[in-house]
C-alpha cells in the first residue's frame, strides 16, 4: 500500500540522503533538492523525484 502523502526533502547529504531513502521505503512520494546533482541522480534511481 502505498502512502498518498507527499514530502519534500532539502539536502541528501550524510543525515538527508538516509532519511530520505527510509521515507521512500515507507511508502511516500518523497521530492528532493541539493547542491550536489550526482546525490539527486542517485536518490531518483531509488524512486525519489527531483524538484
């Protein structure tokens, strides 16, 4: 099941990155921002949306 709710997510870094990915696991459409592209590339190849 998945969750409706929607959540955006300011820095994939070493703290942003991992929380991100476990709201992802949860179920939520998770859209992120950050300065590092390549951290954005990698979070979207997990199912996350760039902003």
């Amino acid at each position: 099941m998945a969750n409706e709710k929607k959540i955006g997510f300011i820095g994939l870094g070493n703290m942003g990155f991992p929380m991100a990915r476990n709201l992802l696991k949860k179920g939520y459409a998770v859209y992120a921002l950050d300065i590092n592209k390549e951290s954005e590339q990698s979070f979207g190849e997990l199912g996350g949306m760039s902003v």
